[in-house]
C-alpha cells in the first residue's frame, strides 16, 4: 500500500468505478493535485451548448468537466472559486486517507446528480449556466458517518511529487552522455 497522495486517489478511483473520467495533474513545485472530472450526456442531435470558451457541443452529446485541488497554501496561492472544490492541507504533515475517501465519494455522488442536473439544464429554454454544485454540509456528514462506523482512516497521505531536475542537475546528466545532446 502506498503513503502517496497522488497514487492513493489513482488507485482508489480505479476501485471505485465512478460514473465519470478522471485525469490527475501534478504540479512539483506548487505542491499541487488537481483532479479533473469529466462526464457527458447523450442529447437531441439539434441541442447545442456553448461552453465557457465559446466552443459548441458535439451533436448528440454534452460533455462536462470541472477540476477539484489538493494544495498546500505555504507553496500554492490557489483560487478556491475556480475550482469544485479545494482542498488544503499541509503537504508534509499528508491528509488522511478517511478525508480523501470521503472526498472521492463525495465526487462520485455530485457527478451522478451533476449528470441529472445536466439533463434538466438541457430541456430548459432559459437555463443560463451550468455548474456542479459541491455540498460540504453532505461532505462533512459522510466524514462524521464513516467516524461513527470506524470506516475512517487516519493514516496520512503524503503529497511526494517527483522534483523537476535542477539546471545543474541537468548538466551533471550531460556529462554522463560525454556533454552530447541525444535526439
């Protein structure tokens, strides 16, 4: 079993089976996670949306994607409104696993209503916008549940992203390759 942040939430979304996709992003020197949701719905071919960049949906299909953050605030200086929903915590001290049990089950059920709301977004003529919606009342009772049944887990996560190599560190690699660039 693994102490890393990163491979534990691979791993356990890989358990899971969510009704969604998933694309994990690391960022080294942020000291950063963000796991990106994506889900779609199956729609009338003449339903066109127009997402935030201006691009139309594919006929027939609606996709949907939003980003959830794992960050540490000493190295990261993170929007909490342009995410679902972020997460700090102390990257060397790790979060625990029950937490981010809870947050991936939580994740799992704001996608499947995410998925209802879609389809009711799309029949609607004067829907505006679209958004998940994350409910941290719902997030902290599932906590106090999984407490209450002895399912939560205090074993820390630890956020170990591999660094990137240093300049020098590079150079040193050079000279092993007798300082010529392989293509």
């Amino acid at each position: 079993m693994t102490d890393s942040l990163i491979d534990y939430i691979d791993d356990e979304l890989k358990k899971l089976l969510p009704n969604f996709k998933w694309r994990l992003v690391k960022d080294s020197k942020k000291k950063m996670i963000e796991l990106y949701v994506t889900f779609h719905v199956e729609t009338e071919d003449d339903i066109q949306v127009q997402d935030a960049v201006g691009q139309n949906n594919e006929p027939g299909i609606v996709q949907f994607e939003d980003v959830l953050c794992f960050y540490d605030p000493a190295y990261s200086h993170v929007r909490p409104q342009n995410y679902l929903t972020a997460i700090s915590f102390d990257s060397h001290a790790g979060l625990e696993k029950g937490y981010v049990d809870a947050v991936l089950r939580q994740i799992n059920l704001t996608t499947k209503q995410g998925m209802v709301d879609l389809r009711e977004f799309l029949e609607d003529d004067f829907a505006g916008e679209f958004k998940l919606n994350w409910n941290e009342k719902n997030m902290d009772s599932l906590i106090q549940t999984m407490k209450d049944t002895d399912r939560y887990d205090e074993t820390k996560l630890k956020m170990i992203l591999e660094d990137d190599q240093s300049f020098f560190e590079k150079l040193t690699e050079d000279d092993e390759h007798d300082g010529v660039e392989r293509v």
